[in-house]
C-alpha cells in the first residue's frame, strides 16, 4: 500500500498531534522530516501520511466543521 501526504506542519509538534488523533481512530500514520532540523528542539517542517486506502477518512477526521 502506498502512503499518501494528507497534511505538512512548519513544525514537528503539530504533526504528532495529528499523528495522535488518527491513532485514536485507528488509522495508521507515520512522520516524515521535510528538512533539516531547526534550532531550540522544535524540529523542522513535517508531513503526515497514511496509507492510501484511509486518505478520505484522515481527511474527513482533520477538516474542520461545516458551518449550520
């Protein structure tokens, strides 16, 4: 299965969030450093995938809600 972007972060704490409420919800993720780290141990700019076949649900999780 191939692993597909669904978000990029400036910064590698958002990401684990992120990471974080998928693991809540089953889907598997992982991280992947964009770059070289940065100063102060705040990391560099990320991404997170999933596998291709939880894109719409990872999606449809992190979108924000519709407005009534």
């Amino acid at each position: 299965m191939p692993w597909i972007t669904i978000r990029t972060t400036p910064n590698r704490w958002e990401a684990e969030l992120v990471q974080q409420m998928l693991d809540a919800q089953d889907i598997p993720s992982r991280i992947i450093d964009l770059g070289a780290p940065t100063y102060l141990c705040v990391g560099g700019p990320t991404a997170v995938q999933v596998l291709s076949q939880d894109r719409w649900t990872a999606l449809l999780l992190l979108s924000t809600p519709e407005g009534e």
